[in-house]
C-alpha cells in the first residue's frame, strides 16, 4: 500500500472541505487512490464533500468569436490571475478564437501553426505565444477549443472571462441567449440524461449503493433507493431538464417548447476545470527551512 503523504491529505480536504483526519482515513481505505478517497468522503459525508470540488486553481481566460452560423470557444492559460487580465494576453486569446472559426484547425498543435502577429511578434500563433512569454514573463498556452459549422444558429454567452458557453439552436435568438446563461448558471453535464457520459452515471450509481446499504434495508427496497438516486442525478445534470434559472417553475425543455426553440448541443468551459496544480508537501517545506535556517 502507498504511504499516505501530509500532501496528499492536504490535497483531498482542498477538494471536499472534509476535516483532515476524515481525509486520511478515506485515503488509507482507498490505498492512495485520490479520486476513490473522495467517493469514500461522499458516502460518509454526504454533498458537504463535493462543494468544494468545483474550485478552479489554473488561471487563464475563455475567448468566443462567433459570426452567423460558424464560431468557436477558447480557452487559453496563464499562471496568474494579474496576467489573465493583461491587455495582450487578452489579445491573444480573441484572436485564437477568431482563427479557429475562421481556419478550423484540426487541434491546438494546427492552431499553433497558424499566421499570425500581434506585439512584433510571429508569424504565427506559437511565435507569438513563445513572444508575449518572454515580454511578460509568465507561461501561456492555449489548452482546448470547440468550433461550430454545422449550419444552425448559434449564441454566445461569456460570464467575465472565467466562463464562456456556446449554444447551437434553431428558433428564438433570445431564448437561446438565455440558455447559455443559464448554462453558464448551472453547469449542466449534458443536454438530455441520456447523454450524461457513462462514467459519471457510473459513479453516481456507486456511490448511491454505498449510502443505500449503510440504511440496512432489503435489497429490493435498497435497489429502488438506488434507481432513485441515479434518475435525480440525471435531471439535476442534464440541462432540458433542469429548472430555467429565469423561471424555476419551468424546466429548460418547457422553456424551449413555449418559445418553439430546439438546441442541438452546447459547449459549457469554465477557466482551469480539471486542472490541478501540484500540491505542495508544506510540512516538507517548513522542515527544509528549518533546516536551512539551523545551518546558516
């Protein structure tokens, strides 16, 4: 079995607030496997462990360009929140997202390659990425995108720079502005429960089946605790049907219909999701300190 590490344990509480000795336990019970101990940490702990699990660590922003019919999602990162708010990097990330509706590139690496110029720097993307490093003095990169050009309407919604969602409909424009803020609001995995990814359906089934059988229930009540479980976690995460933000006594799906509007699909990037930044050992640090202190 893996050592369990102070920063691993500081790790897993930065993710679900549980205090510390609960980590550790659920690290042990789940032999170092991070995401396992947080399974673990849900099961006992209910929802309390996963509010912090949405916590953004990278920096960076989300670009949108969109024009008619075509457009395109960036997002783009930096080190630091100062550089996600300085002019040129803020430049960088619009024109990425201009030349990926325009060029659509088949990844980052074609993105990277394509011509381009800004600050005397190029000619193209990667010159100027390499540049703005140098000038400003903190690494950047372009980390994903999602173009459209499928031939349906689409609308844009940008919360701040943090937060960029688009949506491909057919119908009312506004109605469908107002989707991708409510997209932005609610972060929903998928458009209907049927396209909630396996994996996550799977999780959430497992994790219901451990707090069921803590109920000591029979199983055939046991499995219908489950089943329940999973369909709320289906409509809580599939956005036709979620509550409309503007209006909760209507779902998406009954929004849509009273304003004869379908969407197709969106795109939802929120800066830095599913980044981690290293964990830094801090007991390890404060040793190494004192020990540099005591030989100086």
């Amino acid at each position: 079995m893996p050592a369990i590490t102070a920063s691993m344990v500081a790790e897993l509480r930065a993710k679900t607030d549980a205090p510390m000795m609960e980590c550790k336990k659920a690290l042990t019970e789940a032999e170092g496997d991070l995401a396992r101990a947080e399974e673990i940490l849900r099961v006992k702990l209910g929802n309390k462990a996963s509010k912090a699990a949405s916590r953004i660590t990278a920096e960076g922003v989300i670009a949108a360009a969109v024009g008619g019919t075509t457009g395109a999602l960036v997002e783009v990162n930096c080190e630091t929140d100062f550089v996600s708010k300085n002019e040129s990097f803020l430049a960088f990330a619009k024109t990425c997202a201009a030349l990926v509706a325009e060029h659509a590139p088949a990844d980052v690496a074609a993105l990277s390659a394509l011509p381009m110029s800004q600050d005397g720097f190029g000619p193209t993307v990667e010159d100027v990425r390499k540049g703005l490093i140098g000038k400003i003095g903190e690494n950047m990169s372009v980390r994903r995108f999602r173009r459209y050009a499928g031939g349906g309407q689409l609308a844009s919604y940008l919360h701040g720079t943090r937060i960029g969602v688009i949506v491909e409909f057919s119908g009312d424009e506004v109605a469908a502005k107002d989707v991708a803020m409510h997209v932005a609001a609610m972060k929903p995995k998928a458009l209907a429960t049927a396209d909630v990814p396996a994996e996550l359906v799977e999780s959430e089934r497992r994790i219901a089946a451990e707090k069921a059988a803590e109920s000591g229930k029979p199983a055939e009540i046991v499995a219908k605790m489950v089943e329940g479980s999973v369909q709320k976690f289906l409509k809580e995460v599939s956005l036709l049907n979620q509550p409309f933000v503007k209006n909760d006594k209507q779902t998406v799906e009954q929004m849509l219909k009273e304003k004869a509007t379908q969407v197709a699909g969106f795109t939802l990037y929120v800066v830095g999701e599913g980044i981690e930044k290293k964990a830094d050992d801090f007991a390890a640090e404060v040793a190494a300190q004192v020990a540099a202190a005591k030989g100086q």
